[in-house]
C-alpha cells in the first residue's frame, strides 16, 4: 500500500473529508488530493501532524513492508485489527453514537416546547425536529470503513488486545453507571413527573412535564451512546467467543 493509499484509508476510518483533512494541516483541498493519487508528498511537518492527527507513527506512514505486516490476513479468514485499527474504531462508533444520541434526545427533549401555545414555541419544536433527522441523515449517508469488524473473524497481536481489555475494563462501570442514570431519567421523565402536579394547575403543569420531557431526552443521549461503547467494546473484546478468532 502506497504512501497516498494509506493517508486515504486513515482518513475515511476517521470519517474526515478531504477538505477537513486540509483545514486541520493549514493545507488545500488540492493538495491532499494530490498525496491521496500519489502525485507528490507533504512537508516532514505536516506527515508529524497526520501521525498525531490519526495516531500513528511516521514509519507506519512511510514504510509499505511494516503496513503490509499489520494488515495481513490470517489463515482462518479473519481481519487483523492493529492497534491504530482498533482506536479509529472506536473513534468513529464515538462520533456515530454521538449524532444518534443527540438525535434521539432531541426528537423526545422537544416535546417539552409542545405544551406551549407560543407561536415560537412550535418554531423550536418543529428546528430541533429538522435538526434531529439532519443527524440520523448524516450518519445513514456516512461510509463506514468498518462494517466488515461486524461480520468477521478478529484477530489482534497479545499486547493489542491487552490494552483493549484494560481500557474496556476501566471504563465498563463508569459505563454501565451512566445508563442506569439514563434509564432512571427516562423513568423520571415519562412516568414520574406527569404525576406530580394536578391537571388544574395549568402553567406549573406545564413546566413540570416540560421538564420531565428534557430529562427524558438527556436519559435515551446517555443509553444510546454508552450501551453502543460497551457494544463495541465487547465487539473486540469477546470476539474469540463469537468467531473463535486468534491472538497472535
């Protein structure tokens, strides 16, 4: 793989267009098109700040043989994940369940404007709806380079996968405390608050279930995003019970 398929392969798993790629070096669009086809190279200052941008060493971007390495696939048919695989991963699922999170937060989150009768209040309502979709849109129309880790065998080198255990392990219960957090909210938000206050005290019901509406919101943001980091976590993580992939 040459110089210019790599910095290409590393900039879709991060989800970055060409442009953004170039805002973030101080260059043009054309200019990294141009690494992309192989018709010429960036500055030694600008290949330091790709590594750092996807986490990646200088001889991992400018030595094929060591790539080739780290790519190959095993005799059992399975994808070999390499450390800067397995992190773009990661980051990419973040960026996704981001959106969806959002999403979804804002689809129940805006309901607290509809017991409003203010023309302004059906504006908002009806934008963060827009808004909503526009999110879903993007991580729909979104590639992903990283389909095939569903669907497939894993397999990492011993440390690699050390590493994910750890991380995955440090983070599972802050993780799994946040989505209590989050299905205690929703619970809040649809069940208790409708409660609280009785139908004929009009405006302060109204802001009650308002209220219970963004805590709602908040709440599905918190179980979307973290129940879909454990996921992929455990994608990596429990792949050998899955698959029986290998460690190498």
């Amino acid at each position: 793989m040459t110089f210019g398929e790599k910095i290409q392969k590393l900039r879709k798993e991060n989800g970055l267009s060409q442009e953004e790629l170039a805002c973030q070096l101080g260059v043009s669009r054309q200019a990294v098109s141009k690494w992309e086809c192989d018709n010429g190279y960036p500055e030694t200052e600008k290949i330091v700040r790709m590594g750092k941008l996807f986490h990646v060493s200088m001889d991992y971007l400018l030595n094929e043989e060591d790539l080739q390495r780290q790519e190959i696939n095993h005799d059992d048919g399975g994808i070999h994940v390499s450390r800067e695989m397995a992190e773009g991963f990661l980051e990419y699922q973040k960026r996704r369940l981001w959106k969806i999170g959002i999403a979804v937060g804002l689809f129940v989150g805006s309901l607290s404007l509809s017991f409003w009768d203010a023309e302004i209040s059906m504006i908002l309502f009806m934008a963060l709806i827009i808004l909503g979709i526009v999110l879903l849109f993007s991580v729909k129309m979104a590639d992903n380079p990283y389909r095939r880790l569903w669907t497939e065998r894993l397999s990492f080198d011993k440390n690699v996968k050390s590493e994910l255990s750890s991380a995955y392990a440090g983070k599972k219960k802050s993780a799994q405390m946040l989505n209590l957090i989050g299905i205690a909210l929703i619970a809040i938000g649809f069940l208790l608050c409708p409660l609280l206050v009785s139908v004929e005290m009009d405006v302060l019901d109204n802001i009650v279930l308002a209220c219970g509406m963004v805590m709602a919101g908040i709440g599905l943001f918190l179980c979307v995003y973290m129940s879909g980091m454990i996921r992929a976590y455990r994608l990596l993580i429990m792949n050998e019970e899955r698959h029986g992939s290998s460690v190498v």
